[in-house]
C-alpha cells in the first residue's frame, strides 16, 4: 500500500513512516501542504494522513485543491480536536478524523488500514 503523511510535526510523520514501513507499505512524506498537494498528484496513495494546520497549504486547503482527483482514503488529524470531529471532516471530504498526540498509534494503523479495506 502507498501512504502519504503530510505534516509539520516530524515526530508524527516519522512515527507512522517506521510503523506502516515495518509492515511492508510505501511511504512518502511531506512536511508542508504545497508539498503534500504535490506528492499526492504524482504518487496517487492508497491513503493519505493529512494535518489541517500546516504551513503554505492547509489541510482543508489541500483537499480542496485535490478536488474531483481524490485519490484513496483520507484521515485528517488534528491537535485541536475541539474544531474538527468526524461530521467537519466528512464535510471536507475526508474518510476519517484522528486526534494527535496519539494514544497508541498500532491502534491507528489498524484503523487506517481498516479504512482502505472499506
């Protein structure tokens, strides 16, 4: 599986690259939206972790520009969960809302690739 983690936190985007590496998926990583919005036209994941506040593009920003060529799942994460739930990211065109820090992110990568099987 191809997976696309765009966010400015390098804690968060190296975390889930070791994690979905040590399970045999292709991960590419962007720590910014205009970077992300790129790699995502070329690389057409299977499933893309996208943060709604980053610098350049935001995550809304990016799924806007993305559009109709959407392509694989999306699962937005925020640290301020009190402005995003599941409704507001489904509305943007999302497939699921995380909150960060996260608890257990073995728990994440089952719901992510949960997700894709859908």
């Amino acid at each position: 599986m191809k997976i696309l983690v765009i966010d400015d936190e390098s804690l968060v985007r190296l975390s889930l690259k070791r994690v979905f590496e040590s399970k045999g998926d292709k991960v590419f990583l962007a720590e910014d939206g205009q970077l992300g919005l790129e790699i995502w036209k070329t690389e057409k994941p299977d499933l893309v972790f996208l943060d709604v506040i980053m610098p350049k593009l935001t995550g809304p920003e990016v799924l806007t520009e993305i559009g109709k060529n959407k392509t694989g799942k999306v699962i937005l994460i925020s640290a301020y969960a009190g402005e995003q739930n599941q409704e507001t990211a489904k509305q943007m065109g999302a497939d699921l809302f995380l909150e960060k820090p996260f608890e257990n992110i073995f728990d994440v990568v089952e719901k992510a690739k949960k997700l894709v099987c859908e």
